[in-house]
C-alpha cells in the first residue's frame, strides 16, 4: 500500500474525530450541574460528659457541619428563570439548618444568584434562585447545620433531563494554601536530587545515592501528585469558584 494514500487516511480520520467532538462540544445545550462538599465543625462524641452542651444562636445542637456546594451551567445554552417549572432545592434530610445561607461567590452580579431556606418535615432545604445562566454561570451557597442523612438536589428545568451531580466540590486556592510551599521544596530537593546523580557528586555514598533515588521515585511524585490532584479536580468548575476561606 502506497505510503502516502495511508497517511491521508489516518489525516481524515483524526480530522472527522476532531469535527465530531467539536461539534459535540458547541452543540446547544442546558447542562445544569452541581457538587457539594461537607465538613463537620464541632459535635459532641460518645465519650462526652452528659453535663457538656452545645448551643448554636441559643439552640441546644449535638452536632455542626458546613456544606459549600456549588450549582452552574455547563452547557451553551443559556438556563433562564422561567425555564425552572419546579424549584431547584438542595435537600439536607433529617438536618435542621442552624443559619440562612450564604451566596459565598457568584460568576457575575447580574445573574441575580439568591439562596433560601426552606422547612420541611425532616428534610430542611435550600431553593436556589436566578435570572439567568449562561455558560459556566452559577453561584457558591455555605450552609451550616446538624448532622444529614443524605444532601441531594431536585428540580426540573425545561430542555434539560436533570440536573448532573458531577463529584465533589473542591476549592482549589484554599486546598494548596499550605500545598504550593511544599510543591516548591520538593520541587527544588527533586532537582539537585537530579543533579547530583546526574554528576556523581557522592559517587562513593551508596547511602545517599539511595536516598535521592527514593526522593525521586517515591517521596517527590506523592506530595507533588496529591497537591496537584486538586487542581485537576478543581479545573472542573469555573473560576470565579475558587474563592478565599
């Protein structure tokens, strides 16, 4: 077989794969998603003292957690309010929330981003409200309340089947906050660990031969690969998401 035909072929290939997924990619689409993230606060264990209370604004709490969850538009086509034909609600069962919620971050002041609760038998919520949402348009929301047996989101929005839970919702700048220094020092170990074996330079240690190697194949990729998994996961949601704690 001529060379060349095989070429062009392997060429019109790639260029047909790169033509569908970009057409995948810029199709018109509502694409509403979200993601939480729950950290506990303070609680009382097994081992605690009956005379020990917890208060939280005068209410007797056992228990207190903070949920960020973050909700945004990943696809194209824009998610306006009167396509929302049942509340979007963030459902915190068996919990009761100890303050109304905060917006920590929204991608931009005219979306009108809003976040109320809502008191139901045994299932406290979270509605959500907006204007509009454009691509990657959305809202941060901190909760804090007792212990739930299961946070989830309901709602219907016309041209969309659901509303996609898309993993656990990170922030990035406050997760490297103490990471990027330890990057950086292990970065520079790793380099004149590279150096040295590169050049000899103890030649004669075996020990301290095998101590760089050790940095170099298992000490630097962990702390630098689990520092960076944050990035990774934080490149799933926009920007204006990673805000200050």
């Amino acid at each position: 077989m001529d060379w060349r035909f095989l070429v062009t072929i392997i060429i019109t290939v790639a260029l047909g794969i790169v033509a569908i997924v970009l057409a995948l990619k810029l199709a018109k689409k509502k694409k509403p998603a979200w993601a939480y993230r729950t950290t506990r606060i303070i609680g009382l264990g097994t081992s605690a003292p009956s005379e020990l209370k917890l208060t939280f604004n005068g209410q007797p709490i056992n228990n207190a957690y903070r949920t960020g969850f973050i909700f945004f538009n990943r696809g194209n086509e824009t998610v306006r309010s009167d396509d929302v034909t049942q509340s979007i609600l963030i459902h915190f069962q068996g919990a009761k929330i100890l303050r109304p919620p905060m917006v920590l971050a929204q991608s931009r002041q005219a979306i009108g981003a809003s976040a109320e609760q809502v008191v139901g038998d045994d299932d406290n919520a979270v509605r959500l409200g907006f204007l509009y949402l454009d691509h990657n348009d959305g809202m941060v929301v901190e909760v804090l309340h007792t212990e739930s047996q299961n946070i989830k989101c309901s709602g219907n929005i016309i041209g969309s089947s659901e509303i996609c839970y898309v993993g656990q919702f990170i922030n990035p700048v406050a997760e490297l906050k103490w990471g990027i220094p330890l990057i950086v020092v292990t970065g520079v170990l790793l380099g004149g660990a590279i150096v040295a074996l590169t050049l000899r330079v103890w030649k004669e240690s075996i020990i301290l031969d095998l101590w760089m190697l050790i940095l170099i194949v298992v000490f630097a990729p962990l702390t630098i690969g689990k520092h960076l998994s944050f990035v990774r996961q934080g490149m799933k949601f926009p920007k204006w998401s990673r805000f200050k704690e």
